[in-house]
C-alpha cells in the first residue's frame, strides 16, 4: 500500500508509506548525491548504517542523480523474494525519481553480498531498465565500509549476459 501527500503548495515534499513504515520527503539539497558508489554508500550509511536490524531502502534521484527521497522497503530479517520490483518502482515512479539506488546494511559487520542479494539486484536492474527507471547501484553498507554491485561490475556482467540472471540462470526478459 502507498500513500502520497503534497507538503505546502509548491513546496517538493513527498510522503511516502509502504506497509506498516512511514517513509519520506524530500529536499534535495541535504541530501548529496548518489550518482556514484561512494556518495551512494554515504547517503546509505547516513540513513542504515547504525540500524542493529537489517533495513532496505530505495534512493531516489533527480535528473542530475541527487538524491531527492528515498522509501523503506523491508526491515528485518529480510526475504528478498518478498522485495518486490512493485515495492521498489511503484514509491519511485510515483515520486517522479529519474533514476533509483538500491542500499541494504549488514549489521555483522561484513559487506560482501550473498546469493539472495545478487539475485535480488539482477531482477531489479532489469525491471529499472524497463521501466525507464535505472537502477545505478545497490550498495551493502556496514558502519565503516560497503560494497559496490557497479563498482564490482555486476550491472556490466548482467548486460554483458543478455537478460539470464547471474545466480540462476534463470532468463529475466526475453532476448533478442
Ligand atoms: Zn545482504
């Protein structure tokens, strides 16, 4: 479920709520940009990097890739087959974002991703590249450090790999 509320007229104050978690706003300035890992993963461990759960949130860009709001997607001990492309897109399109950031944190404390991330991050790609809506990154962040799905050149292999998903094989969008 998702819910829109303007702010005061003019003002470019967007509210978001999925399921039971009251998301967010806007305003572009305080927010950097995430248009490459580092500022992605800085933004993110600003928002989750202390969370002692894990927490996963979308980023939402504006045309020059700064960050304009962002929406809690899950919380907890997260299933990834539960974090829907509907969940990721549907706040995203409704915010008007040019372009998204996945970001997830580890509360153990190492950054490096696990079958169920990567998985989770080929179907998202491949449903931002559909939908017009890109998804530039999806950082893991801990306190102190974070890993980078573009940076280590995931979103290369999956376009290099013609739709099939790095993990399964399985194919995402139909080729040719
Ligand atoms: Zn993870």
């Amino acid at each position: 479920m998702s819910e829109l509320g303007a702010g005061r007229r003019g003002a470019p104050r967007i509210v978001v709520r999925t399921r039971a978690v009251t998301l967010h706003l806007s305003g572009s300035a305080a927010w950097g940009t995430a248009g490459c890992a580092d500022e992605a993963a800085e933004v993110a461990r600003a928002l989750i990097g202390d969370q002692v759960s894990e927490v996963m949130v979308v980023l939402h860009m504006d045309a020059r890739q700064g960050v304009v709001g962002f929406t809690e997607v899950a919380r907890g001990g997260i299933n990834r087959s539960s974090v829907t492309a509907r969940d990721v897109f549907l706040p995203a399109l409704a915010a008007n974002a040019c372009s998204i950031a996945l970001a997830h944190n580890h509360p153990s404390g190492s950054v490096q991703p696990g079958e169920a991330d990567r998985r989770c991050t080929a179907s998202l790609w491949w449903a931002g590249y559909y939908l017009g809506v890109p998804l530039l990154d999806h950082v893991i962040v801990c306190r102190d450090s974070h890993y980078s799905f573009r940076a280590a050149g995931f979103f290369k292999q999956l376009e290099a790999d013609g739709g099939r998903c790095l993990s399964c094989g399985e194919a995402l969008h139909p080729v040719g």
